[in-house]
C-alpha cells in the first residue's frame, strides 16, 4: 500500500448552481437554455401545473451550457417548466423558470 500523504478528500455535495435560465417558445414547443457552474446532465420537467406531469428525455452529456427543446405543446396552453441538471456525483438541483404560453402558428392566407 502507498501513503499518497493524508487522507481522501471529502465527497462532493453541493449540487450545481443553475443560471441564466431562457426560454423561447414557438408554435407548439419551446427551448429551454440555462448555464451551470460545473459539467452536469440536462432535463426538463413541464406540465399544466406545478406537479408538471412529463419530462424531456434525459441528455447525460455533462455540460455547463445547456439546451432543451420540448414539442408536442398546445398553442394557447399555460405550461410551468423547471430545469434540472446532476453533477458527476449525483447532485440535484433544480430550478423553475415559470410559466410559458406556446403561441399560434400563423395560418396561411387562401
């Protein structure tokens, strides 16, 4: 056995801290982008209420800078999102962005 000179480093955690959350939305879907302070995966809860109800498939590619986009919205339905992203060691953290209203899509002239 080797010393490698002290004992192990503590367990990390603290979860990643999310920011800079944007969302557009478009006719029947939106993208969701937010940014974290280390590399973690990247979902989206959504939902007519704040028990939301679906989720976006999970991308386990661990980023800071994240995007995810979200169809099969009804235009003119309230929608609450919350974003959420897990660090390498199994932190959680979540954040709501609030409430979106898909628009029409505009319908072509005859």
């Amino acid at each position: 056995m080797y010393d490698l000179g002290g004992p192990p480093p503590p367990p990390d955690t603290t979860p990643p801290v999310i920011s800079a959350i944007q969302s557009a939305v478009t006719a029947g879907g939106a993208t969701l982008t937010w940014t974290t302070d280390e590399a973690s995966d990247s979902q989206v809860d959504y939902g007519l209420t704040t028990t939301y109800g679906s989720s976006s498939t999970l991308d386990t590619n661990r980023v800071t800078s994240h995007s995810v986009a979200v169809s099969g919205l009804q235009a003119s339905t309230l929608y609450h999102f919350r974003v959420n992203s897990r660090d390498a060691a199994g932190n959680l953290a979540t954040q709501v962005t609030g409430r979106s209203q898909p628009r029409l899509r505009p319908q072509p002239r005859r």
